[in-house]
C-alpha cells in the first residue's frame, strides 16, 4: 500500500515541536497501514517549482532555464522529509524519493520541462504527461515492495 504526503498542510493542532509531531504522526500511521497486512511504502513528496511553472516558461520560452528552481529551495519543507525518514526507518516502512526524478541529482537543477514534456501543470502538481513518464520509475521499488502482479 503506498501512502504518500503533500508538504503544503499544516497540523490541525500545532505543537512546540513540530518535528517530533510530525514523526510521531507518520509513525502511528505507518503502524496502523502495517497492522492491516500491507505492505507499505511512503512516497516522498516532489521537489516544488518556482512559481507557476506553466506562466514561467509561457513568459521565457526560448529561455527556460530561468524558471527551473534548485535544491534546497525547491524543497518544500525538509522537516516533514526528516520525519517521513525516521518515522519510516523506526517502522520498517520502504521510503521512496522522487526528488532524483525531478532534480538533477548532480547539479540540484528541477527543469520545468525534461525533454519535451512540462514537469509541473501547476505550482504544485506534476504534470499528468510527466507523471505517466515516470510510472515506470515508480513501480520499480513498489515492485520490489509488494512482487510482481
């Protein structure tokens, strides 16, 4: 069973130590997935673009290395990554990370189009054509997660 996380949310009910909350979270959540005989990966949230992507590359097409964001920047909050890790790593629970798919790992460049294909529709989602691009990328460890159908 996947489960994955948007880092946009926030807590309904905020603690002083939002890490821990957020670990402790995701822990009782992977427990509770486990406890049901699933198998359970978590799926990282994508690296974010820099603005509304579509706009950017509308206004600087022949140019589109201006909207591509970077890593760390493009990474929407890092605590929330931590604590899906630990929260993972304390429950067993397979972690995988789109970030290699989006962002260059060498370079930390996140293009807003690879090939000839957007990355993003929004300033938030993939775009459906990357998505399907990268299915193949993705069923890899769920494969080796859950075996093959």
């Amino acid at each position: 069973m996947p489960a994955s996380s948007s880092d946009a949310g926030d807590p309904a009910r905020p603690t002083a130590d939002p890490a821990h909350q957020w670990t402790t979270g995701f822990a009782r959540t992977f427990r509770a997935l486990r406890g049901s005989g699933a198998r359970v990966a978590a799926l990282l949230d994508t690296p974010w673009p820099k603005g509304d992507p579509i706009d950017c590359a509308a206004r600087n097409s022949l140019h589109l290395r201006a909207c591509a964001h970077h890593l760390p920047e493009a990474t929407r909050d890092a605590t929330r990554g931590r604590a899906v890790r630990a929260a993972a790593s304390a429950t067993g629970t397979t972690v995988i990370n789109p970030t290699p798919w989006v962002c260059a790992p060498r370079t930390g460049v996140c293009p807003v189009v690879v090939a000839d294909t957007a990355v993003h529709r929004d300033d938030s989602h993939l775009s459906e054509a990357y998505a399907e691009a990268l299915a193949p990328l993705l069923a890899a460890p769920l494969v080796r997660l859950v075996g093959a159908p």
